[in-house]
C-alpha cells in the first residue's frame, strides 16, 4: 500500500467521522468548526487530485468566506448552549485533531510523486484555471450570478436579525443623548442634605 491510498484513507475516514460528528453535535459552534475541519480534508482531497487550485478555492472561500460568516450569525443569535463536558475532553479532541492535520499535511506536502500518470498528464496538458474559468462564465454563469444572490440575501438576513429589537440589547439613543444637558444629569448635593 503506497503512501497516497493510506492518505486517502485518513482523509476520507476525518471527512466521515467529522460528518457524522457535524449532525451528532448539540453545540452550534462546534458544529461549524467540524465543517472547517471537513473542508480542509477536502482539499487536501483535491490536492492529491492535482486540482491545486480547486483546494485553494475551497478553503479561502469556503472557510474564509462563508464559515466565517455563519460564524457571524450562530454568534449573534447567541443560543444559550450547556456546559456539560470538561476543558480536558477538549484538550484531548484538539490534541488528536491537530496531530491527524499535521500527518495529513506532512504526506501531501512532503511527498512529490504522486505516481498518477493520467491525473498527471492531464493536469499538465491543461491548465484548470483557466477552464473553470471559462466553463463558470459562459455555460455556467446563471448558477454564479444566482448563489451570489443567495449569499446576498443571507448577509442581509444577518443584518435584519441583528437590528430586529430585543428587550435584552442595549441601545443608545443619540437623539436623547444630545439633548441632555447638565442639570438633568448631576445633582450638586451638599455636605448638610446627606
């Protein structure tokens, strides 16, 4: 067994594992972290498939984008969440976490020859850059300009859950604050009226 068919072995088991976990959880944060953790094993998925730039894509947008804006919203909502396991379970979680990257990032990195010859010459022969560019902005520009839509309505939806009107929030009112002046604010109380 040669080194790329035990990486996609880890890499499938992490992805499978952390997808069973993301629906299991009860805690929204937690869940959006085991979706980070999916999205960086699926690039390193198209790593070994030499679609470099396909990985890039998935973890700049994906996780630097869009997760990050989820992360926006669950904290926002602020759901009350329970404490109900300890700071060593989470040592040890990220602990294991932490060591499964390191060893998946130290086979694909350390290791050049991938020994794929197909996925190899037709890596080389074209350049994937520019087809997905062609393909997403002439065949497939409808389905573009539509998920932009649709990742426009969500920011606006965080925007509206966050100005909607809690009793919990505090708000300032400028309008009140300008008008107020000093004899409505101090009361001057001598030494004889304590």
């Amino acid at each position: 067994m040669d080194i790329l068919t035990i990486l996609f072995y880890l890499v499938t088991s992490v992805i499978i594992i952390s997808s069973v976990s993301l629906v299991i959880v009860n805690n929204t944060v937690h869940a959006a972290l085991l979706l980070v953790l999916i999205f960086f094993n699926s690039a390193i998925l198209w790593l070994t498939l030499k679609a470099e730039f396909l990985a890039i894509v998935l973890v700049l947008v994906y996780v630097g984008a869009v997760l990050v804006l989820f992360l926006f919203v669950i904290m926002l909502l602020d759901i009350p969440v329970k404490k109900n396991s300890s700071n060593k379970l989470y040592l040890l979680f990220s602990v294991i976490t932490s060591l499964i990257m390191f060893a998946e990032l130290y086979m694909i990195i350390f290791y050049h020859d991938f020994s794929n010859e197909a996925v190899s010459n037709i890596a080389f022969e074209q350049n994937n850059t520019y087809e997905i560019g062609l393909l997403l902005f002439t065949e497939h520009i409808f389905s573009f300009e539509v998920t932009a839509f649709i990742l426009l309505v969500a920011i606006i939806a965080a925007i509206a859950i966050n100005l909607t009107l809690r009793e919990r929030s505090l708000r300032q009112d400028p309008g009140k604050q300008i008008l107020e002046n000093k004899e409505s604010r101090l009361k001057i109380i001598k030494g004889d009226e304590l």
